[in-house]
C-alpha cells in the first residue's frame, strides 16, 4: 500500500529537523528510548490560541510560545499588513541619518504607553539583546558623567534576562551558566522575592520585604558607588512566577534614586498584558530608567526587541551618540508585525481579557489542588501562571518530567514543564485570546495527565 505523501514528507522531515536543527532543551536520545517514534512533534499551523500538528491533534498552546503570543496564532490581521509591508519596503538600516516611517510610528505608539518617562526607543531582534543593550547603555551612562567605576549589574537569584554572555551572567539561575564560563564580570545576584525561596519567608506565607532588606544591604556592602545599574522582572518566572510584594519595586526604586543606581525593568515577559495589565510595572506604579521589550511587543509574529530609555538618561547621548550597531534594528516587517499586534491587542481588550480571567485561571488551579495532593504550590497573575508538583515517589524526576510533557501533549495540552529543584514545575500561560472554556478544559488535560503519570 503506498505511503501518504503528506504522511511521507512528515517522516522525513521529522528526520531532517532532528539531524539538522538544535532543539533546545529537548533530550531526544531519551524521548527515543521512552517515546519511540514520537518526537520531534510536528507543528504545522496555528488557530487563535491552538497548535494543530501533523496528525491532526488540536492541542491548547499554554507555553510552547515561550510568552510571545499575545493575540494568538494566524491572525489575518497581521499577516496581511506584514505581506503589504514586504511588498513596500522590506529592509533599510538605521544607519548613517537614513531612517524610515515606520520605525518612528512603532516608537511614537510606545512611547504612549511605556512605564518610562519621555522615552527614546532603540530596536533589538530579542529579549537577549534588548537587556544587553541597556546594560551597555547604563554603564555607558555613568562613564560619561564621570564615573567609570559604576560598572556593577546587580540581579535577583531566580531570574532570566537572556542568553547573551553577559545576560547570562545577568540571570539568576545556575543551570543558565554552567559549562559556558568565563562570563563577563560585574554580573552579581542577590535574594529574590519569593516566599519559600528567598531565604526569609516560607512557602505560603505573606511577604515581610526582608527580601529587599538583604538585596539592598548586599548592594551596600558591594558600594552603590560601584554599581550601574538594578535589573528586575516585574514578576520573575524560572522555577515558579514570584509575584512580588505590592510595595517592593516602589522600595527598590527609591533605593536606586538614593543612590544614583539605575533601574533597568526587565518587561520581556510580562509585557503587553501578560499579567493582565498592559504592562507588568503597571500592578506596583514604578517607571525604569530602561525599561526591555521583547515577546508580546510583535506577538512572535516576527523577533523584535526595544529598549526605552528615559529623556533624562539620554541627555548624556545627545552631543556624542551611543555607539552601537544592529544591523535589523526596526526592521520594517517586524515594525509592521508590531503595529498590527497592537491594533489587535487593543480593539480586542485582550489585557482586559486576560484581567478578567485571573479568577477563572486561579480557580481551576485551586480545583487541580484539592483534587490532587501532590500540588503543592500555585502561583497566579493576569494569564501567567505555575504549579509546583511534588512527586516523591518517582525514582527519576527527570523521567517524570518528560513523560508528564508526553501525556500533557497527548490530553491536548502543551505547557512548559521543567524541574524545581525537588518538584515539577508547570508553567501555564496560553494565549491572551483565550476563553474561560479554553482555561477549564486546559487546566483538566493537566489533571487527567498527572493522574496517568
């Protein structure tokens, strides 16, 4: 009997990927012996907030996006205004006075709504760079005042700023920087604000802020004089989403300001309504001095970064510019993507959206813990979410880890699972576009999924 064509060009590109791609974080010598024939799973298109594979399956997608799909898959909105684009201009660089209108249109929009004052915009292809360049900005900065000593990052343990050298060493989080060293200096870490991670408060218990006491005593003891800048997520995610206490960032801010220390608002994540407010700065009332976009600023539609830096750091820019060169800095098409994501966003209240389902999403996952007693810990804010899992009894974490992605997948579910020290973490975050119907028969996959693992 002959072979499908499609079913043929499945398997041979199921090949081809596997010999000729780098799969990041996939094991596929173990997903071989415990899933043969199964991997890499095959995505062939998109359909609002679903992903439909090469078999037909119609899975939810709550995190294979990473956190950039906004306003869902295949909108013909966007398509169509990056296909006009494309035929109109594709590409110029920003290089030597020349420009163009689009770039200054995606600018003025944002410069509507970021969490920075008056800001100016420079254009990155990612999340990675956007961080990179504003820690060249803000040691830059204070180099040009007359302080060249001010060269010191400081971060949170448990944070993710990229995978550049110097954002890793940025990160918080071990396993980013293990086997790729040296890593640039500079880069130091201190507690995190995370109740049953932070050293202070435990699992369950309310925020006492001794957190920020620690991170800024730590930062005293380094010398604010030596420190550049302080870079935070709004609401970090490796491990778990922290969420932290109302009054932190306005604390650390006034701390920064005391000090001469520069903000740098990591939005990368959270932005463009992910939390449920447009951006994740928003829920604590504080602005960055640089403030980074990546993600939801096109929707994944096409990688685009930005950094917003406030007028009155870019004071020190204006007789000498900053030097620094990105060839597809407000790349045409990824500035069209952009601007069509926002129309979306906007005309479809999709931060409302996420908003007003919080409640639903924290009482689906309250109904996954009373139903199953190695839910430990869950963690809510607008559609971004995370359920720690405690399964003591598996002889192999890791093992548990891929078979719970495996049956997750096969239930219609795709999360981002990964370990917790000793437990499992699920990251749950689908779509803005979603309804209450698409987060109670998600959450459900999940249950059916752990109870088979």
């Amino acid at each position: 009997m002959m072979m499908d064509v499609s079913s043929e060009r499945s398997r041979a590109s199921r090949q081809n990927t596997r010999h000729r791609v780098r799969h990041f974080l996939a094991d596929f010598a173990r997903l071989d012996e415990e899933f043969p024939e199964s991997y890499p799973k095959m995505i062939v298109r998109g359909e609002g907030a679903y992903l439909i594979d090469n078999e037909g399956n119609r899975i939810l997608d709550a995190g294979s996006h990473l956190g950039a799909c906004q306003i869902g898959h295949a909108r013909k909105e966007v398509a169509q205004r990056i296909a006009r684009q494309v035929e109109e201009l594709e590409f110029v660089a920003l290089d030597g006075g020349v420009s163009h209108i689009y770039a200054g249109e995606l600018a003025e929009r944002l410069s509507e709504i970021a969490m920075c004052d008056d800001p100016i915009f420079s254009f990155t292809n990612s999340g990675s760079e956007a961080n990179e360049l504003a820690i060249k900005i803000a040691r830059q900065y204070h180099a040009r005042r007359g302080q060249p000593d001010r060269v010191k990052i400081v971060s949170r343990n448990g944070s993710y700023h990229g995978s550049t050298l110097a954002t890793s060493a940025a990160t918080g989080v071990q396993s980013f920087k293990t086997g790729i060293g040296p890593l640039p200096e500079g880069f130091i870490q201190s507690a995190q604000p995370s109740p049953g991670r932070c050293g202070h408060c435990g699992t369950g218990n309310s925020c006492s802020l001794a957190c920020l006491d620690e991170f800024t005593r730590f930062v005293k003891q380094e010398g604010p004089e030596t420190v550049a800048a302080i870079i935070a997520e709004p609401v970090a995610i490796p491990q778990a989403v922290k969420v932290p206490h109302t009054d932190y960032f306005s604390k650390l801010r006034s701390f920064c300001d005391e000090h001469g220390i520069l903000l740098i608002i990591d939005e990368v994540v959270c932005g463009f309504g992910r939390t449920g407010r447009m951006f994740g700065a928003e829920h604590f009332g504080v602005k960055g001095d640089i403030v980074s976009y990546a993600k939801g600023l096109t929707s994944g539609y096409v990688p685009m970064g930005a950094v917003a830096v406030s007028r009155r750091i870019e004071a020190e820019f204006e007789q000498v510019p900053l030097l620094h060169l990105n060839t597809y800095a407000a790349h045409p098409v990824a500035c069209a993507a952009a601007l069509a994501a926002l129309d979306v966003l906007e005309s479809e209240q999709l931060v409302e959206n996420a908003r007003n389902l919080e409640v639903v999403l924290k009482r689906e996952l309250e109904r996954l813990r009373q139903a199953d007693p190695r839910v430990r810990e869950i963690n809510v804010i607008g559609l971004l979410s995370s359920i720690a899992i405690d399964l003591d009894k598996a002889d192999d974490l890791d093992r548990s880890m891929r078979r719970l992605r495996k049956l997750c997948y096969d239930h219609g579910l795709l999360a981002r699972i990964s370990r917790d020290g000793a437990l499992l973490g699920v990251h749950f975050y689908p779509p803005l576009n979603v309804n209450e119907e698409d987060i109670v028969s998600g959450v459900q996959a999940l249950q059916r999924a752990l109870r088979d693992v």
